[in-house]
C-alpha cells in the first residue's frame, strides 16, 4: 500500500480491484486452512500433548512440538506414562 493506494509487487503499478480480490481470497483459504491443520493437529494427539500446543499460534508452531515429543520420547515412556 503506498499512499493509500494498494499497489503490486513493484510499488508502482496500482492494483485492480480483480487484483485485490483475489490476494482477499488467498488470504482467506490460508486462514482457512491453518485453522483446519490446528484443528486436527489438536484432535488427534494425546491429552498431555493436547494441553502443550493448544494456546500455540500455528500449526507449524503445533507439528514441531508434536514432533519432537514423538522423536525424543522413547517407547518405554509411552507405554508407562498414562495420557
């Protein structure tokens, strides 16, 4: 947005409302998305893990953790720890 004109990418070229409407679409189906993978990612763990990750901000933030408690726990641990 240069002076209160959006613009494409090069900053000179003011954008047509197609334009704009369209980069509001993208925006929405992304939100829309990354809602749906935070929810599923929430659905199909474990309570304790479940508990860690919910008041994370994405669902990229979200896999990592869920990742690294799968990588760095052993097998033992989550037979003998109750969820």
């Amino acid at each position: 947005m240069v002076n209160g004109e959006y613009c494409i990418s090069n900053l000179k070229t003011h954008a047509t409302e197609e334009q704009i409407e369209a980069k509001g679409s993208k925006i929405a189906d992304f939100e829309n998305r990354e809602y749906l993978a935070q929810h599923i990612i929430l659905l199909t763990t474990l309570i304790h893990l479940g508990a860690r990750i919910k008041d994370l901000n994405s669902a990229e933030e979200m896999w990592k953790v869920v990742k690294a408690d799968a990588t760095y726990t052993s097998w033992m641990q989550k037979i003998n720890c109750p969820a």
